[in-house]
C-alpha cells in the first residue's frame, strides 16, 4: 500500500461520522435487502454472542463502505440508524429448518452434541440468522458546518444494500445516539438514566451497555406538557421528582428561578420519604425558596404554610365558597329545590365600575358572612360594608340604636366589625322588609334594588338555605378548615409564590377530598385568571411549572359540557400561551383527552397493563413498537421515553432520585449540602 493510501485510509477513518463506527462498535453483519422503511440484516450466533447479544428495540448502525487495517471507511458520509424490531427468515429458511431438524434428531439418537453431528460447515450455516430492522433514519455530516452531525428522520436513497455493513454501538457511542440533539448547548443538559432495551439484563451488564448514559435537555421541560404514564410503583413519583429537581438547578443556574407548583395527593413530595430519606422540600431552607401548604403546618418549620383559610376574611370568600357550595353539592340535600339557586350563586368580585353588580355582591356577601356565624365560626370581619340610604345608615348608627357602636357609616355605606353583627343586620334587614309591606309604614324604607333582591334574587336563595339544615351542616364539616389567624387568599399566595420562583408544594394528604379538590380548582383558577390578564394585557409572562398527579381524575376525556369550564381543561388548553409548563401523570392514557395528548411534547412511560392503554398510546409517535413491552416488563423505572428535542423514543432506566441530585441544584442555588435525614 502506498503512502498515499494509507494517509488516505487513515484520514478516512477518523472522519466524525466514521470515527463513531470505528468507536469500538462491534461488526455484526451486513444489510441484505432495504428499502424506504426496512432493513433485513444478515447475521449470526457468533457475532452476536461475541458483540454481547442483540435486544429487541436495540438501535444498529448501518454504513456502507469497506474495512481496512486503519478502520472502516465510508463510501458516503452518512450512516442510517436501525432498530431492531423482529427476527426474520432467511431465504433458503426452509433449508436450515430441514438440517436444524435432521441435526435435533441425530443428537438426541446418538447422544452426542450438536457440534459432534454436523461438519463445520453445516455448524456455520445453522448460525445465521436475521433480524428485521425498522429504519429510523440518517446521520450525515452538515455541508453547512464541517463536523457537525445532522438527523433526518427517513433515508433519501437506497443504494446497493450489499455494501451496507451492520455495526453493534459501543457504550459511548450508544450513549450519543440515545442523547442526540441537534441544539449545541450542553449547559443544561441532565443525565436522567442508562439505555436500557429488555427487562433481563445480563448480557446488557457483561457488555457495559447498561452503563451508557442518556442525557435530555431541562429547557425541553420548561414550557412545555411532558406526561408521565405508567401503573402505580413504577417510578412515576421518581421520575418527577428528578424533574422537578432538575428545572430547580436549571432556573437557579441561570440566575431566573423557575416558580414549580406541585399538587401532592398522596404526601409523598411535601414530606421526607422515609424509605430514600429524601425530598424536594430539602431544595430550600427558607420560605424564600420552597412553600409547603399544609393543613396543619408546623410552627417550628418556615417553610411550612397553612393550607387552612380564614372563613371571615373577606380576601378568601371566593374559596370558601366555593368549598362550601361542593360540600353542599355532595350532600344528601343537594338535589332540594331549595339549594338549587344557592349553588349557582357566585362569590367571586365584579368589575369595580359596575356599581349595580357590587351592590349585589355586597348584600350577598353580608348573607354568606351571616350564614358562616351561624354554622358556628365566628369572629371579627375586616372590610365588610353593605350600602343602604343616608337615613338608614343615621339610624343603625344613633346613639340608641342596638347596632350602635357596633355599624359604623360614612354616607350610604354601613360597616361591620363582626359576624354575630352580619347576622343580626340581616335579620334587621329582613324585618325591614317585611315591616315594609304595610302600606301605612312611615319609617326609613329600603330601596326597590333590595326589594326585588330579598324577594326574588339570590339573596333570597341565601336566606331559605339558611332556614334549612343543609348549608349549616356543610360548614360545619367545614369548620376544621377554617383558621383565624390565616391571611389571604391561598390563589393569591400561589400566584406570588410562581411569580417569585418558589417551589410551591400544597399538601392534599390530610381533610376532605371534597375540600382538597375545591382548594386546588381555586389554586388553578386564580393562576389561569391572572395569566390571562397578564396575557391581554401584553405583560412579559413569567414562566412556571405546575405538576399534577392522578390526571386522569383532572383531564378526563368526554367529559360533561358543565365541566368545559373546569380549570383543569382550562389549563390543558391555556397552559402553552401563558407559558406554563405542565407534568402530569396517569396511569390511564385513555382518560386524558386527545386534544391534550396531541399537545404533549415529552412522554416517559413505564409499564402499562391493560392494551387499552397501549393502543390509545400507540396513536402517537412510535409507541406502538413498544407496546407489548410495556404490557409485559413492570420493572420499577424502565421507561420508553420521547422529549422535544429528541428525534426518537429511547428505552431507559431512570436513574434513582437521591442525595446527590439534591445537593447538586442547593450548590446551584448559593446552598450548602444537606446531610442525608436519619
């Protein structure tokens, strides 16, 4: 060989694409039919024995070229990635059958072995074997960038496959296809697992295939829907957690903390697990970084807040009465006659400049406080007014009047110190009225606007619910809900907390199911309102991150026209344009409805059991390859998973969520380390 050739040879072994096959990727066969969509590959027992065994679902390289003393070399710069999907036959199939058959027998006839019956050249035959390959797509070397690697999804011609030789990844190489990304930022890159292609793992472990390492990008998770599918005790809550670690490091490191707001039905993120003795409430020290609503928070514990509200603070009506109008809702009185305008009534502020509506509002909210007093919560009221008349006003307010000292006014308005009062000033009020139906009255008369309200309008709603039992007994169960000493409301809280950037965790482990969902749709409602606002606007959006458990519970397909204003299908729908991200897990992909799985740009999924599930999964990407793999492995954390940027599902194991991820995003956050909790 010349020296020509061999500088030639050597240069064309170390181009970026040929380096990658020469990267101690095992030979393993060549291509011996392709088309557009398939490859079948020619092999055998010895390769793959030797290469370390050869799954089902594992990626093949093939590349068309020749191999010499210096390594293999491309004709063409480019190399197509295949996945394996079945074993295929041979064309002379029937042939091998026949002698593996006469073989079979003349072993078991003579009790020799299989080797001791066949020549070696009958042995070399019965080892080939091939595999039928899916075509993935193509690696090619850029024209626009010497060095760089691009994807394309499909093959753009098909050439003589019998120059197609078929490479085995080696570790590092596997590792590569499996975190391929065509963006050039590696700061925000995670490792959140090793490839892993079959539940057994023996040959994967001998071969140190086990050990190649796939890393996604965080910003793929910011923004954006990712769902988490699998059956319960399969590393969904791992797999959360390791997200929502991993945006935390992310938004700390580039100095723009990420707000992330989790709903923890189950306890399990708000608290320590006492099985890995980790957390995400050990992201942060203090309330400035992290935010644990719960219902009964611990005094010596800053960052522990009260999920419980003030029934009497006039901030927190809307969701106090939205808790008050579901419990009543899921009573045995619901369907009374009566009740019925009481739930339809709204407890949520009009517009400032609509004065005929905030005087409905106001006699209404009087009616609530008073219905609260006497379901047996009473205490001060701040803020609470009610407009009547100049003369009334002067007359609850005179010296002799039993109201005196206790209303106060200024014009037409009347104001209230305490809910015993609310209570009594609409008895007052209501005796007025009635009073007032005599034509021979002569005294201060209400106008004809409370009139019509106390005879007609949802005032009167509110005063018949309190003639019956069924309001009371529901803020009654209520009661354990209700803190004097709680400020604002919890929405609100929320909103600030996203909008500063806290991890925000509202425990929904303790109380009333009821009253948990209650809580949470508020939550949701008061962040979808001030995001739209903002949206409208033209405010600069501050993105968060809201994670969901249970979803099938939440974005439940078909769901009734009475639930399309749910703040769960508001959130689905609205989330992308206000720039919040969403993770939401499930183990029943069927539930959730199309439009939002349609929208999902990250999908991990673990094992599922049922095909219902499966095939609903099967509508999208690829998953329908790994459809009977997901029925059938149920290891803890073995995931098939398909991110934004990725160009292709990649089967990985999880990494276990532990101490180091934990300190790794404190150290981002200015932190020191946190020692393991006994």
């Amino acid at each position: 060989m010349s020296i020509a050739e061999t500088v030639t040879n050597r240069a064309g072994a170390r181009t970026t694409l040929a380096s990658k096959i020469n990267d101690e990727c095992a030979h393993i066969g060549g291509v011996y039919r392709l088309d557009y969509h398939s490859a079948l590959v020619l092999t055998d027992d010895f390769r793959k024995s030797e290469a370390g065994g050869v799954p089902q679902g594992g990626f093949l390289l093939a590349a068309a070229g020749v191999k010499t003393g210096d390594g293999f070399i491309l004709d063409d710069q480019e190399i197509i990635l295949l996945r394996v999907r079945e074993t295929a036959p041979l064309p002379n199939e029937s042939e091998l059958v026949q002698t593996r058959l006469a073989v079979v027998r003349d072993a078991s006839v003579t009790g020799q072995g299989f080797d001791e019956v066949a020549d070696v050249l009958t042995r070399g035959e019965l080892q080939q074997s091939a595999f039928d390959c899916e075509v993935l797509g193509t690696f090619y070397e850029s024209t626009q960038v010497p060095g760089q690697i691009e994807y394309g999804a499909d093959i753009d011609n098909v050439v003589s496959s019998a120059r197609y030789q078929v490479f085995l990844p080696s570790t590092d190489v596997l590792s590569w296809l499996a975190s391929y990304s065509e963006s050039d930022d590696t700061s925000d890159r995670l490792q959140l697992g090793v490839v892993r292609f079959a539940s057994t793992r023996r040959r994967a472990r001998e071969a140190h295939a086990d050990q190649a390492p796939v890393h996604v990008h965080v910003s793929d998770f910011v923004e954006r829907k990712t769902a988490v599918f699998g059956m319960t005790r399969t590393g969904k809550s791992n797999t959360i957690k390791t997200l929502v670690t991993a945006v935390f490091q992310y938004g700390q490191t580039r100095n723009q903390p990420i707000g992330q707001l989790i709903f923890d039905p189950q306890g399990e993120y708000a608290n320590v697990n006492d099985q890995d003795k980790t957390g995400l409430r050990l992201l942060g020290d203090t309330a400035d970084d992290v935010r644990v609503y719960k219902v009964t928070p611990s005094t010596s514990d800053q960052r522990e807040q009260p999920l419980r509200l003030n029934f009497l603070d006039p901030d927190c009506l809307p969701t106090v009465w939205e808790m008050i109008q579901t419990e009543v809702l899921n009573s045995a009185s619901a369907g009374t006659q009566y009740m019925a305008g009481f739930r339809s009534i709204s407890m949520d502020p009009p517009r400032e400049d609509d004065f005929q509506a905030k005087n409905h509002f106001e006699r209404n909210r009087l009616a609530v406080f008073a219905l609260i007093h006497r379901s047996g919560i009473t205490g001060t009221l701040t803020g609470l007014s009610v407009t009547l008349s100049n003369d009334l006003v002067s007359e609850l307010t005179a010296s002799g009047s039993p109201f005196a000292g206790r209303v106060t006014g200024r014009g037409k308005t009347a104001f209230v110190d305490k809910s015993e009062t609310a209570s009594e000033l609409l008895d007052w009020i209501a005796q007025r009225r009635e009073t007032q139906r005599n034509s021979s009255f002569s005294g201060n008369k209400l106008s004809d606007s409370w009139v019509r309200d106390l005879d007609s309008g949802e005032l009167r709603d509110l005063i018949s619910a309190m003639q019956g039992g069924a309001a009371r007994a529901a803020i009654k169960r209520l009661k354990s809900f209700h803190d004097a000493h709680s400020h604002g409301d919890i929405g609100e809280k929320v909103w600030n907390d996203m909008q500063e950037g806290r991890l925000v965790i509202i425990d929904l482990s303790q109380g009333n199911d009821v009253v948990t969902r209650a809580l949470s749709d508020r939550i949701v409602t008061v962040l979808l309102d001030h995001a739209r606002d903002n949206f409208a606007s033209n405010q600069t959006a501050v993105p968060f991150q809201i994670v969901v458990e249970e979803a099938h519970n939440l974005f439940e397909r078909n769901s009734k026209a009475d639930a399309l204003m749910s703040p769960w299908v508001r959130l689905s729908k609205e989330a992308a344009k206000y720039k919040i991200g969403m993770i939401y897990a499930t183990q029943e992909v069927s539930s959730v409805d199309q439009r939002i799985l349609s929208n999902t740009s990250n999908w991990l999924v673990a094992h599922l059991n049922s095909d219902n599930e499966t095939r609903e999964l099967s509508h999208y990407y690829d998953f329908k390859v790994w459809a009977d793999s997901l029925r059938k492995c149920e290891d803890i954390g073995f995931v098939r998973m398909k991110t934004y940027s990725g160009k292709f599902i990649v089967p990985i194991q999880v990494a276990l969520f532990d101490h180091a991820m934990i300190n790794a995003a404190r150290s981002a956050a200015g932190l020191p380390p946190v020692a393991e909790v006994d």
